[in-house]
C-alpha cells in the first residue's frame, strides 16, 4: 500500500448546486476537485467500499456522484514511468452502488440494504507521462493544471440516477461501491482477460475509490475515525473482519480519509438530520 494518492478533476458531470435532481443532503466532494488520496480494490484485496453519513435531512434518492481516481494507462504503467494514453482513451468497468442503513445494534453497523444499481461506465485513463514538466522524483507522471503540480491518479466521477419507486433515506445511510478487478470484488475476472497481458495491463485493477479529506462539507460522517470497506486481508483493517463488509474503525484509523460522493434526494423529507462535522479520507493504492 501506497499512503500518496494523487488526481485532478476529469468529468463534466461534477457540480455540487441544485441540478433538477433534488438537493444535496451530503456531500464531501470539494470544489475544484483536486489530487484524491484512494484505495484500489486489487491492491486492497477489496470487494466493496463506502462511507456512512449523517444526512441533513430524510428524502427520496434521486442522485448519487461518486470520486473515482483511475491510474491505468493504455500502454505502459505509472510505476514503470513509461505510461502512454491517447487523449480521450477509456475502459468500461461494471460499477455497483449500494445504499443500506445504519444498524447500531450489530457489529458491523451495516443495515438493511436499501437500493442498489449496477452500470457500466467508460472510465478514462490517466494521461501519458508529461516528461517535458514532470521530472526527478516526479518522472512517469502527468501535469495536472487544476493541482498546478505532477500527479499519478486522474479523478473523475461517476454518476448513479434512480427512478420511482424511489427509496426514502433514513437520515444515517450508507453509501458503497462494489466492482471487479483480476483477483478481487465480489466476481473476480481472472488472470484470462486479454487486458491482463497487455502492455497497459487492465485498467480495473488500476482503478481506485477517491477516499479523501474533508468529508462532510454538506452533512457530517457517521464515524470520524472509520469507514465501511470489505477487504480479505486482515492486515489492512483496523478493527473490521476480514472478508465482511463493516464499519473499520479505531483511533487515526481512517481520520482525515474518507470517501467523496454526494447524495441529492427530493421530497419525503420531513426530518432535520443531525450535524457532527466530522471528515476524513485513506489512501493506499497500488
């Protein structure tokens, strides 16, 4: 595990104002999007990660926005410095989000699972290495202007839209990603792939969940010092069960690392949420 994430801003679809598709009743995703701190499910032995959060009020779901940080590259690696991508390049990944409540009752802290959508999205590649800015200690990587900097991670966010019959949130909610990579997820793909011998390699198992600071610029976190994730390796929890999806939590756990998405719901809300400002973000990549 690397603690040294980095990406810029890479999709149109980031907005944090009233877009026609309900108010943000959370929201941890700063404006501009600057370098991510992420977790990669193949570096991770991960199969599902997220964050449970105080909403500001109850509401139906209408919109999810998740950070994605992609470190793939069509043709070479960002840790080989040789890292080629044609401008507009991607890879389509099926990516599951899953909504669940907060159950304080058991030790996982994960509840009824509420709603759950699986798309595909084309995910982009990261840049090719900019060796003209980018040198020494920066060699292999591209220049973000957002950042103004030499980064590795292209963030970008990826949209979930659901239709009626809308679920209505309970005002602490969890909100989680679930996809596949070579080894890992829930249905690994395998070593099989064509990607999985080609020069670049395979773009999932480069692909990461932003999970960086602050968190809780609209609503609050539900544990400052941990998040939900599942991952098979016990060494990487601080007080999870490997192989089960749940709250990780413990002191510094995960403080100042937590995923960034926002949630939009509309109508239904008849309920104040509470307000702890609490914000966090990890980050270990691969």
């Amino acid at each position: 595990m690397q603690k040294d994430g980095s990406g810029e801003r890479g999709d149109e679809n980031y907005d944090s104002g009233d877009d026609g598709n309900g108010v943000v009743v959370y929201s941890s995703i700063p404006k501009p999007l600057k370098a991510v701190s992420s977790v990669g499910f193949e570096a991770t032995s991960a199969q599902e990660l997220g964050d449970g959060v105080n909403l500001t009020r109850r509401g139906n779901l209408q919109r999810v926005r998740y950070v994605l940080s992609s470190w793939g590259c069509q043709s070479g690696n960002w840790y080989s410095d040789n890292c080629v991508t044609p401008r507009g390049a991607t890879f389509p990944v099926p990516i599951t989000i899953n909504v669940y409540a907060i159950d304080s009752t058991n030790t996982t802290r994960v509840g009824a699972l509420l709603a759950t959508q699986t798309q595909t999205f084309n995910i982009p590649y990261r840049p090719s290495a900019d060796n003209v800015r980018c040198t020494g200690a920066s060699l292999g990587e591209f220049y973000s202007a957002v950042d103004a900097s030499c980064v590795n991670g292209l963030a970008n966010v990826i949209v979930f839209d659901f239709t009626p019959p809308r679920v209505n949130l309970p005002v602490q909610s969890i909100f989680s990603l679930v996809y596949n990579t070579t080894h890992y997820g829930p249905h690994p793909i395998g070593q099989a792939a064509p990607c999985y011998t080609s020069s670049g390699g395979c773009g999932y198992d480069s692909l990461n969940v932003s999970t960086d600071g602050p968190g809780g610029l609209v609503g609050s976190v539900y544990d400052p010092n941990g998040i939900f994730w599942n991952t098979s390796y016990a060494p990487y929890l601080c007080s999870g069960t490997a192989g089960v999806f749940g709250l990780d939590t413990g002191p510094s756990c995960w403080t100042g690392y937590h995923p960034q998405f926002e949630v939009r719901a509309g109508g239904g809300g008849d309920g104040q949420g509470h307000g702890q400002g609490h914000d966090q973000g990890h980050d270990q990549d691969n």
